[in-house]
C-alpha cells in the first residue's frame, strides 16, 4: 500500500467520522479505546473525572440492560403461564361430568402444565372408602391441613407452592419418590368439613418455590372448586 493511498484512507475514515460521529460514540469498544490513549497521552498524574463518570455510567447502564432482560424474560414467563392456564380452564369448561374432570386431571392438564402428576385428594372419615379414580386420592378427615402445614397451626394459604424431597406417598402414589416440587391447591368441595385439595407433583425441583407469584394458579383453583360443587351437588 502506498503513502498516497493510506493517507486517502486515513482522510476518508475521517470524513466519515466527521459527517456520522455516531458511528464511534455508539461504539463502546471503540470509546474505551479512545478515552484509554486519553488517559495515556495526559499522564498518570491527572485524573480524568471525564473518564471516571463514563466508567460509572456504563456500570449502571449494564445493569439497567440485565434489569431489562429480567423484566422481558418475567413477562414471557408470565404470558405463557397465563396461556396455560386458560387452556386448562377452557378443557374444564367443556366437560360433562365429573368423571371427565377426573380424566383430564390424569390427562391433558397434566401434559399441559408440565407435571409429573396431579392430584385430587379427597378427606373420608372411613379412610377404607376406595378411590373413584386413578387422579383421586382418599385420606383421613384433617390429612389436608396437616400436610399443607406440616403440622404446624398456622393459616393455610388458599395456593401453597414449595420445594419437597419426601413427598406424600397419601398424595402422590408411587409417583411421591420423585417428586421434587409441589403446588398444592386447597378446596372447599361443601363436603361437611371434610378437606380437599389439587396436588401438582413435579419432578423438577424449581418448577414450584415459595416466592413464585399464585395468582393464576388460584384462578385455575377457584374454577375447578366450582364446577366440582356443581357435579357433586
């Protein structure tokens, strides 16, 4: 290359540069590079506050990016969920008996909220009272609330979400030995006291957590609790 053309090239970067300055300042990279030869051509013996505040501002503006990202992938999240949901509603809607409730339980609602299985259990005071179908689960008169409270007295939650390690063969059948998280959806059936609740089973153990958001999960609990008043009535 000769001196001529290089110093063609040199004058057209800087046109370039000139008409479209943005070309550089939109370019982080490239600023750091420039505002280090700065730094280089004043010294070590002068603080470039310049410098210093860019530094900082770049700091915040990559948290605001990761903050942003959170917020998208949360409203993602969110919208799928929301999705989900309403499908599971729709199915349940759509049913003509509670036997077809009980089958989309074993079924397409499982498949559609990605668990392992789901439960409907059922308090008897005869606890020799057989299951009516494979999705129900029979237990003792107080099993609920001694298994959503792990036996402690406290107020139960309408939606419990946590992780679990033991889940309750009661619960989840054969299928407890590797259940590693569970939503457990408390309902009143109108059964004279007895308790009821949905158990969602799950085998990854951060599908359901404790700080996790029971909105719509509490939608889908209130839905199934009144269509099965209306079957069982």
């Amino acid at each position: 290359m000769t001196q001529t053309t290089a110093r063609a090239e040199v004058q057209d970067w800087r046109d370039r540069i000139l008409t479209d300055p943005e070309m550089i300042l939109d370019d982080r990279d490239l600023m750091r590079a420039l505002i280090a030869a700065n730094e280089r051509a004043m010294g070590k013996n002068i603080v470039d506050l310049r410098g210093i505040a860019m530094e900082r501002l770049e700091a915040r503006l990559d948290r605001l990016e990761d903050t942003h990202r959170s917020v998208i992938a949360a409203a993602y999240e969110n919208l799928a969920g929301t999705n989900q949901i309403n499908r599971c509603v729709l199915l349940l809607l759509e049913c003509d008996t509670f036997a077809e409730i009980l089958d989309l339980l074993d079924g397409q609602l499982r498949d559609i909220l990605r668990v392992a299985c789901i439960r409907l259990v059922l308090e008897a005071d005869d606890e020799a009272d057989p299951a009516p179908h494979a999705a129900v689960s029979v237990a003792p008169r107080g099993f609920v609330k001694g298994y959503v409270a792990h036996g402690r007295d406290v107020p139960l939650r309408t939606v419990t979400l946590r992780q679990c390690h033991d889940a309750a063969p009661e619960v989840f059948g054969e299928a407890a030995d590797w259940i590693r998280s569970e939503a457990l959806l408390r309902l009143d059936l109108g059964t004279g006291g007895l308790g009821a609740m949905l158990a969602f089973g799950s085998e990854d153990p951060h599908q359901f957590r404790a700080n996790q958001g029971t909105e719509l999960t509490a939608f889908l609990c209130g839905v199934f609790e009144r269509l099965a008043r209306r079957h069982l009535a």
